[in-house]
C-alpha cells in the first residue's frame, strides 16, 4: 500500500513537470513572437500573421529541442533522487513490481514513505517558470514603449479581415460559375495582393481590380456597366474564361452584362488616403512670456496617418519691430526624428526663442506640415509665441488718448516697477535693514494701489480680496420686528458696495480687473517678505493686463456726413400723411430646377402604390425621372442609395406589391429632398383693416 502511494506521487510530480514547462515555453514563444511582430510592423508585413508564425515556430521549436512528454516515471525518480537527499537515492523503488523487492528493500520504501510528500519539490521548476514570466512582461513592455499603437491595432482590427469586403449576399445569375476578383493596391499603402470570391468591391484609392468571370454557358459579349453610363467589354481569355481590370478611383456601383440579360446592381466603395493628422498638445494657440519667464517652449505634437507619415517639420515666421518698420523672418525647423514610413508618431522639440534671434517684443508665428507617403501635404493651425516688452509696457505713449476709466493709477504701477529695478541695483550697497525696510515700503505702495482699484470691484476689505468687513453705523439700534422676514434679511444682508454689482464693467473687463488684482496680490506678498526680484514678473504682468484693459475701454466713433432731403415749410405741422405708402416691392421668380418637385410628387404616388393602385403612364414617367436622380447619388454614395435604386427597380417592373421596398425607396427620397427650406409668404391683411380705410378716405374725399 505504502508503496502504492508512492508510485502515484511520483506520477503526479511528472505531470506537474510537464505543466510547467509547457507555460514556461509558452511565455518564451509569446515575447519572441512580439518582437517578431514588431520587426514585421516596421517592414510592412501583416503583423498579426507573423505574431502567429513565430509564436507556432518557437513554441514547437522548444518542444522539439526537449520533448518534455516523452519523460517517464523512471527517469523523474532519477530526478527525485538527485535533488532530494531525503529518499536515499532509492525513489526507484516505487516503480519496481511488488514481488521483485527483497525484504531489505520493503524496509527501505517503508522508510522514504515517510518523507512524502518533499516539500518544496517544485521550487527549481517554479523558478526557470519566473524567468520566462519575467521575459514576456520585459517584452511587452518594450513594444509598448517602441509602437504602442502596432500593438493595440493588431490585435483589435486584424488586417486580414479588415481588408476583406463584408459579407454580404449577393445575387448573382446562375449562367456565372465562378467570380474572382483580384485587387492590387498601389505601393505606398504596404498591402499585398488580395483575392475575392464576390462582385461587392471595397477597396484602396488607385488600387487595380482584375475581374475574372467564368461562365457556365457559352456567350457571344460580356460587359461590365459602370454607374449606369459607362460601358466596357470584357476580353475572352479562352473557352468560358472572361477577363477586365480597371483602376479604382471613385466610388460607384456596377453590373454585368451578358447577351443582353443584366445581373444585379454591385457595390464600389473606395477607401480614401487621408492627409496626416496632425495634433498640437502644447503649447496653447497663443503662449505669452512675461517678463522673468525662460524664452523656450516645449512643443509636443501628435501625428498619424492611414498608411505612414514621410516626413515633418515646423515653418516658424518671426515678426519683429512695429508700425511700418515690421521685418519678416521665416525658418524651417526640423524635428531630427526618422519617421520610417511609421502609421503614429508622437514628436517633442524645445523652442529656444534667443537662438531663434527673439528679442522682446517679437513675435513667433508657427505650423506644423507632415507629408505622408503618398506625397500628401497637411498643415496644423497657425500658433503665436510673443515675448513682452518691457520699454512697451513702461512708456506713456496712448495713455491720454481714447475713453481711460482708470487713468490716474497707470502711473503708480509704472513708479512700483521703476521703484523695484532700482532697489535691486542698489541692493549690493544698501544694508540689511535698509533693504527689507525699503521693501517693505513698495510692499505697502502696491497695496494701496490694489485697493484703490479694488474699489471699482465694489470692495471694501483692506485684507484679502473681496472679503467680508465689519462696520458700525451710528443711531439707535433698530427696533426689533417679530414675523417680518425682510427685517430679519436686512440684519444679516450687507445691501451696498456688492463687488457683482457696485461696478458699472462689463464682465470681461471685471475679469481682467480682478486677475490685475490677484497679480498685485502675488506681487504685495514677495515684496512685504523681501523677495522683491520674486516680485518683478508679478509687477510686470499686472501693467500688461492694466494696459490691455486700457486698450478695451477705447471707443471710436466715425465721421459721417449726411445730406438730407429739405422740408418743405408749408408741409410741416400739417397732418397729411396721405401720400405716406409702405413701400412693397413684388417680384415674380420662376423655379428653374422642376426636379424637386417632381420627387414630392414621386412620394405621393409611390405612397397610393402601398393602398393598392397602380400605376398609369404618367407616373412610370416620374419613376423613370427618380431613378435617374438615384443613379446619379448612388454613383456618389453607393452605400446609401444603392439599395433604394434596387428597390426602385424592383417596384416599377414587379406586379406584386411589396411594402418594404417602396419605404426604402421614399427614405431615400426624403434624404435627397433635405429639409425644406422656407419661401416668403404672401401678406395677408385683415379684412376690418380694409374696411375702415376705405371708409376714412371716403370721409376725406367728401370733405374736399
């Protein structure tokens, strides 16, 4: 029995060997085959077949090098007495036949018996199975942060399958035995040569499309018939074999034609190449350095394309000086990025505005143009870096002119500024204490004037921005009104100098009032703690909002001159307003285009069509003028009329009525018609009106 026990045991050890070894492979297959996958993606190559390829290739790869398998009771009890000093080399004893062992032999499986199970037995396997794990997540990584994007697109749109059309059913005439369509993408695109067993087309723009159609019965002519107007033959290759290749330009429909019997409407959908799209993550459109600030930008543009980007750069346009004397210097700026025909690529530059020759004052105007590998061109939008000037800030010039609600509080601004840079200059020669004291001095100027302007907020606190205050009035206290909810309102509502509404600005220049004022803030606290180099960008910025605010409250009137008409003296005071018409202009259009008109009636008709009626000669002529305008929308967009000009063909030849595809037909309709656009209305007067002015001018004429 004892022995029993063992020789399961030993058994059960072989299959967990076995099992760990087989995901230990595995985890080695799968980080090989991503890094085959990722080799493929770079040169074009469907990845997702080269990730199954080479995960099959290594995966058999290992088992053939070590057939794990293959490994019995016999040589794991060899491996047991190896590892394990514990069985005393005598593991083989519990694969021996009962009968075969001595009786020193019974005693010794007895004895190791007792030493089962081993624990720990698994360790060395478990660690060579951490290994390979260790592999594949380093693997994983490592494609992640090389292509992201191949990775993700691999394995959640197969190209395989996407390339393939849908499937559809079609009908096709039973004297065809076999279709096969074969389709060549152009080069640029990276696909290889695809074949299908169906008429429905979906393919690249400029891709070639070889028909070859094999009939079951001999025919004199095969045609194909494009968008219902172009007519080809197709070539006899021999016997029943028919051939015809064509490029693919535009989307469309088609049918064929054999001995004049046609086959049903098929489906062309062309797969545009778009241009790279390009998106700009920093900076913003318009990027501002203040005074204090570093002249760089870090630029982070994100790029992608259908089949694969070519190349990129930046066109940057500097603009320096002003008035007339503007010069324009343009660059073109490149990424120093290997773009290797890649579908996604995410580009990182830092724009050091001095190298580029900025001084301040200019301005830096800049796009982005990728170029994909079809020699298509795309551009992003056209961002503004401006660098502030400071001699701009601190002159005088406009200050007197145009509407200034704020005029006299430029000036002190402009003094704290020229206040500041000097205490710095001097700072090597002035004395600790002097230095803070002198600080502190601006510190307290740069709050008085933010409280001067905090009064066009409607504020009153002398601490913290449009904070609470407590205030006394003289007289009585008020005599206390029990019930009366406005009393109780008015004890705790303070009903004056409210910042929302104490100030007669607009809300954007109450905005910008405010960020002036939480500048002066930032600019109060660096100087009262003797910080005052820290202070300088916030003095600077407030003078640039207070300027631009400046700018917004200018208004501007025109000079016009008007001639009038001269009064006549003796009309004057009069009350003749009888020759006093309300001008009406009328004018008559004919509506050229009929062919609205002619599809409202076609709904009408195709609507009596469901009650039963049929149709007369004039309608099948309507019939005839609609299926005409689906022809040509379906030639546009086959995916959304192709079907209703099916059904429109089929409503117009079948005797039996069929609901379905007279709705589909009226939809298609209805898109085509869009929404009705409204048309004057001719005025309607009231009769009363009429009635009494008639009656007012009979008494006029009789006073005469």
């Amino acid at each position: 029995m004892l022995k029993a026990e063992g020789k399961n045991w030993i058994a059960g050890f072989r299959v967990k060997l076995i099992a760990l070894y087989l995901i230990k492979i595995i985890c080695f297959s799968i980080g090989f085959a991503l890094l085959a996958m990722l080799i493929a993606n770079y040169v074009s190559i469907y990845p997702l077949i080269i990730f199954v390829l080479s995960f099959l290739l290594f995966f058999a790869g290992f088992l053939i090098l070590k057939p794990i398998w293959k490994i019995t009771n016999e040589e794991v009890a060899k491996y047991l007495n190896e590892r394990f000093t514990d069985l005393e080399e005598s593991a083989t004893l519990f694969l021996k036949p009962q009968e075969e062992l001595s009786l020193l032999e019974q005693f010794q499986v007895e004895k190791i018996t007792q030493v089962l199970p081993i624990a720990n037995s698994l360790k060395q396997p478990f660690k060579k199975l951490w290994i390979s794990l260790g592999f594949l997540i380093v693997m994983l990584a490592t494609v992640f942060a090389i292509d992201k994007y191949s990775l993700t697109t691999v394995f959640s749109t197969p190209p395989l399958i996407m390339s393939l059309p849908p499937a559809v059913k079609e009908n096709v005439p039973a004297e065809i035995k076999n279709i096969n369509l074969q389709i060549s993408p152009p080069d640029y695109t990276g696909k290889s040569v695809r074949s299908q067993h169906q008429f429905i087309i979906k393919a690249e723009a400029g891709a070639q499309v070889s028909w070859n159609i094999e009939m079951n019965i001999q025919v004199k002519k095969l045609r194909i018939i494009f968008n219902d107007k172009e007519i080809v033959d197709m070539v006899n290759a021999g016997g029943l074999n028919w051939k015809y290749s064509k490029a693919i330009v535009q989307s469309g429909f088609y049918q064929i034609e054999f001995d004049g019997k046609k086959s049903d409407l098929y489906q062309i959908e062309m797969i545009p190449d778009l241009p790279v799209n390009i998106k700009i993550i920093q900076p913003k459109p318009h990027t501002t350095i203040d005074i204090g600030q570093l002249p760089k930008v870090n630029l982070t543009v994100s790029l992608h394309d259908d089949y694969g980007i070519a190349d990129a750069y930046i066109s940057a346009t500097m603009a320096s000086g002003k008035g007339e004397g503007v010069s324009f210097t343009e660059k073109k700026l490149s990424f120093n990025e290997a773009f290797k025909n890649k579908k996604e690529v995410n580009l990182s530059k830092l724009l050091d505005l001095r190298t580029l020759g900025m001084k301040p004052g200019d301005e830096l105007y800049f796009f982005i143009n990728a170029t994909d590998n079809h020699g298509q061109s795309s551009r992003s939008d056209v961002y503004l870096v401006s660098i502030v000037d400071t001699t701009e800030l601190m002159s005088m010039a406009g200050v007197t002119n145009g509407v200034n609600l704020v005029p006299e509080y430029f000036r002190s601004q402009r003094q704290i500024i020229i206040d500041t840079e000097k205490l710095l200059k001097e700072q090597a020669t002035l004395s600790v204490d002097e230095f803070k004291n002198r600080s502190n001095n601006l510190g307290m100027d740069q709050k008085l004037l933010r409280l001067r302007y905090g009064k066009f907020l409607g504020e009153e606190s002398e601490t913290e921005i449009g904070g609470d205050h407590d205030h006394e009035e003289g007289g009585k206290p008020a005599e206390e009104k029990f019930g009366d909810v406005q009393a109780l309102m008015d004890e705790y509502a303070h009903k004056h100098d409210i910042a929302e509404d104490a100030t007669f600005f607009e809300p954007e220049m109450k905005r910008q009032l405010k960020a002036v004022l939480n500048e002066m803030w930032s600019s109060e606290l660096r100087l009262r703690t003797y910080k005052p180099q820290e202070a300088l960008p916030f003095e600077y910025k407030a003078l640039r909002l207070l300027k631009d605010l400046q700018q917004k409250s200018r208004a501007y009137v025109a000079k016009t001159t008007i001639k009038t008409t001269k009064l006549k003296q003796e009309k004057r005071l009069s009350g003749e307003l009888g020759k006093i018409t309300t001008p009406i202009q009328k004018a008559t259009f004919e509506q050229l285009d009929k062919s609205t008109d002619d599809l409202k009636v076609l709904l009408a008709i195709l609507e009596r069509r469901k009650e039963g009626n049929a149709f007369n000669y004039g309608d099948r002529e309507l019939l005839r003028n609609g299926e005409g305008k689906l022809i040509l929308a379906a030639a546009n967009q086959p995916t959304s009329y192709l079907s209703a000009l099916k059904s429109l063909r089929k409503v117009s030849t079948a005797n039996k009525l069929v609901i379905r595809d007279i709705d589909i037909v009226q939809k298609a309709i209805q898109k085509l018609l869009g929404i009705e656009s409204s048309k004057p209305q001719a005025e309607q007067v009231n009769p009363e009106a009429i009635l009494y002015r008639s009656y007012f001018n009979h008494l006029k004429k009789m006073g005469k």
